[in-house]
C-alpha cells in the first residue's frame, strides 16, 4: 500500500489541524476564567491527653449493657431504639441519601430509550420538497403519498463524556453525604441513650427524695406527738406542736411535687419509647451504691468514635468533591448522540432490512462563553460551602473535646462531693438522735429539734440530687465519647459506614 493513501491529503490535513486547534482552545481557555480557591484558617493541634488525664482504652467501645449493666434500664434503651419515632425519620433519611448516591452512580453511563411512533406530514406543492416528494419513485411506479405517513421503531441513546470527572465527583459526594445521615443517625442514638438513662437515673432519684420526704414526715410527726404530750403535762407549750404540726404539712405538701416531676420523667421516657403515658420500671434499691466507672482514652480516638464527628467527615468531604463540579462547569462538555432503528412509510415496509434500517450519530462539544459569571459565582459559592464545612469539623472537634472534659470532671468532682456529703449526713443524723433525747428530758428547746431535723432532711435530699448529678455526669460523658452509637438497628444490622 502506498505511503500517499495512508495520509491525509494537504487540505484535509488543514482541516484537521485547525479543527484539533479549535478543540484545545476550547479545552484550555477556560481555565484562564477560573477564579483562585480561599484556603481555611487552620485549626489547633489536638491535645494528647483529656487536661493530663488519658486510659488505654474508651468507654465508648462498651454497648449500653456492658457500660450501665443494668438489664431494666438496657431494656427501656432496646425499645427506644425498636420503637423512636425521630430515630425511624432518620432512617428514611438515610434511604433518601442512599437512593440519591444511586441515581448518581447511573449519570455517567449512556442512557438509551427504546420507542415507536407514527405521524403524518403534508408539504406544499410550491417548495422543492414538496414538488420533489411527488415526482420521486421510492419503488418502481409508486410515488409518495399525500399525506405522507410516517412509520418508525427504534433506539436512541445520549452519553455525556465524563472527561472532567464532572459526573463521578457528583456521584462520590452523593455518597459521601450517605454515610453522612447514617453518621446523623448516630449523633442522635447517643442523644436518645443519654436522655433514657439520665432520666432513669432522675426517677431512682426521686423515688429516693419520696422516701426521704416519708421518712421526714414519721420523725416530724413523733415529734409533734411528744410536744403535744409535754404540753398536757404542763412542761411545754401550744408552740411547739404548731410549729411541728406545721413542719409536716409542708413535708406532706411537696411530696405532690415531687410526684409531678416523677410524672414528667416517666413520660418524658415514654415519649422517647413512643408510647402512651404509663409507668416506668426500674430498680426499686441501690441508687447510692450505683458505681458506673468509665474510661476516656485519648482525644485523637474521638475522631473514630465520635458519629458527630465522622458526619461532620463526610460532609466535609462531600464539600470538597462539589468544588471539583463546580470547577467543571469551566470545561467544555462532550456528547455523543445516536439512534438506530426502522422507519419507513408503510408497517409492511417497517423491518425490511437494510432498506427501512435508519441510523444516526452525532458529537456535541459544548463550551461556557456567556454566562462565565454565572459559573464563576457558583465556583465560589462552593469554595465558600467547603470553607463553611472545614470550620464546622473543627468546632465539632473542639466541641467533643471541651465536653469531654467537661463532663469527666463534673463526674469526678460530683463524685468527692458526694463523699463529703455522706460524711455530713452522718454527723446530722448523730446530731438529730442528741437533739430528741435532750428535748424529751427538756434539756433542749423545739426549735433545736426542729431545725436539727430540717439540716438532716435537706442534707439527705442534697445527698440524693448530688448522686443524680453525679450519674448524669458519667452519662454525659459516655455520650461526649460517643457511646451508644453503635445499637444494632431495628433490623438487627449494625449501620453501616
């Protein structure tokens, strides 16, 4: 074969050369539009210990039975998460990301339509069509007719070129905010596992503050009954049985409080379990002897552990990869267009092959020219929507971090309180026990009793809401860590990451 039939000849190869020209101008010119990308402050380093303190391992790697080891409180955690009407809008949320991530997937592959249709046309006898239609034989001695009919069965397809990654960058965002909502999810399992137990713990508490009130009431009441007999004897006066008569109303009235926070407490566990009001079990003994210990680990495990923080992860990177597309909309875009089928102007004609076969293919490459402006703010809107996601992930960070050890040190300083304050009720209830004995052989006035009861009640009740606080504490931070996200969903699957 001949050198000179392989090579184009001098004018097609003008042709093509300025054609490739054109093509790379298109290509390149663009990016001179392109405007520069703001980069984020940078955050501070991540400490390597919670304020000096840090443990081999995190709490937050315990199930809620392993780390409460509480079966009533475990139960009323499996039933929030069967049942929680918020954690199941979260759920759908999720399949709307994951069918969304879905659709992405398909964008850049070819789309192909079959169809069939059928028409009629008539052209006017003065144009050159219309004459031409009715002196041309499409078979011998058979002109077209008038009208024309029009018969046709096909395929036709439309593929956009991925040549920027404009599409797959679309399509891993997609994904990206995916497991964002499944992270979502998380966040708020470990809300809804720190709002049942806190408020479990407050129920304990106040069936303990109940108790203390009763407990109250009977010592006041004997009181009262030997005033009343030292004032029949001569040896007291009508005072003191008032002022202890009065002593125990005002015991008897707060105990209607104290059920109506018992009542708010139980619901508010109700409505997290998505039921009607009802009462709610729990452990009737053993709120003092309560000792949940825990374990921080270190900070750079929060990143892991964290579900606010790995959706703040992703979201982060899903801002990244729409900078990407944006930045794509600069680019010229290629489409390849084509369709094959039959089409003829009579169905007995359809599917003679190859006379009815009609075929087409094109390419389209399509370059910005007017609306660059446009382009050029939707580039710095996402540029800014990164720059807002890279700031959101470093306060969350921060925000793990201060909560962390907010809460740990709220738990260990509750935690000596409550040790001081047990010391405290001791010497009150000695003080208590002095007191009756020296006003029963009238050593000591009613008002010495009386306020010798009333430090011993309001110690006790002191001593149970600094227990309460110190459990929400070691609650909070078992949240702060993260714990509680990892509850097996309703379908008995792990969510997946």
């Amino acid at each position: 074969m001949k050198l000179s039939a392989i090579l184009p000849k001098p004018r097609q190869a003008v042709h093509l050369l300025a054609r490739a020209f054109v093509c790379g101008i298109l290509m390149v010119l663009p990016s001179c539009m392109i405007p520069t990308l703001r980069q984020a402050d940078s955050a501070p380093d991540l400490p390597p210990t919670f304020v000096g303190v840090s443990s081999s391992e995190s709490s937050a790697k315990l199930g809620v039975d392993e780390f409460f080891k509480d079966p009533v409180l475990t139960e009323l955690i499996d039933e929030a998460v069967l049942n929680n009407r918020e954690l199941k809008v979260l759920e759908e949320e999720i399949e709307v990301a994951r069918n969304e991530a879905m659709g992405r997937s398909g964008a850049y592959f070819p789309f192909l339509n079959l169809g069939a249709g059928a028409s009629l046309e008539r052209t006017s006898f003065f144009t050159p069509a219309g004459a031409l239609e009715r002196k041309v034989e499409y078979l011998p001695g058979k002109v077209f007719p008038d009208p024309i009919p029009n018969f046709s069965l096909g395929a036709n397809f439309i593929w956009q070129l991925d040549i920027f990654r404009e599409l797959r960058n679309t399509r891993d965002a997609a994904r990206q905010r995916y497991f964002a909502a499944i992270e979502r999810r998380g966040a708020f399992m470990t809300r809804m596992v720190a709002d049942v137990a806190e408020n479990y713990f407050r129920l304990m508490a106040l069936d303990k503050r109940m108790e203390t009130i009763d407990q109250t009431i009977a010592l006041q009441e004997e009181s009262a009954k030997l005033a009343k007999a030292k004032m029949e004897a001569g040896r007291g006066t009508e005072l003191a049985v008032l002022r202890f008569q009065a002593e125990v109303k005002k015991n008897q009235s707060e105990k209607f409080i104290v059920t109506q926070d018992v009542v708010e407490a139980e619901n508010r566990i109700n409505f997290l379990l998505n039921r009607f009001p009802q009462p709610v079990g729990r452990r009737s003994a053993g709120f003092f002897d309560i000792d949940i210990p825990f374990s921080v680990g270190v900070p750079a495990e929060l990143l892991a552990n964290r579900p606010d923080i790995r959706q703040a992860e992703f979201e982060l990177q899903a801002a990244g990869l729409d900078v990407l597309v944006a930045r794509a909309q600069f680019f010229p875009k290629l489409y390849i267009r084509g369709g094959v089928g039959y089409q003829a102007i009579n169905t007995k004609y359809l599917f003679l092959t190859p006379e009815s076969v009609a075929a087409n293919i094109a390419g389209d490459l399509v370059a910005p020219l007017i609306n660059k402006i446009a382009i050029q703010a939707q580039y710095r809107s996402a540029n800014a929507k990164q720059l807002e996601a890279v700031y959101n992930y470093q306060k969350t960070v921060l925000n793990g971090y201060v909560e962390v050890v907010n809460r740990m040190t709220m738990a260990e300083n509750y935690r000596r309180s409550y040790e001081i304050k047990k010391q405290q009720l001791a010497a009150l209830e000695a003080s208590v026990e002095a007191a009756n004995k020296l006003f029963q052989n009238a050593r000591a006035e009613y008002a010495e009793v009386l306020f010798a009861q009333r430090d011993l009640r309001d110690a006790r009740l002191v001593q149970i809401d600094t227990k309460r606080q110190q459990l929400a504490a070691i609650v909070a931070a078992y949240q702060a860590l993260g714990g509680g996200a990892n509850i097996a969903s309703p379908t008995g699957e792990p969510p997946c990451r």
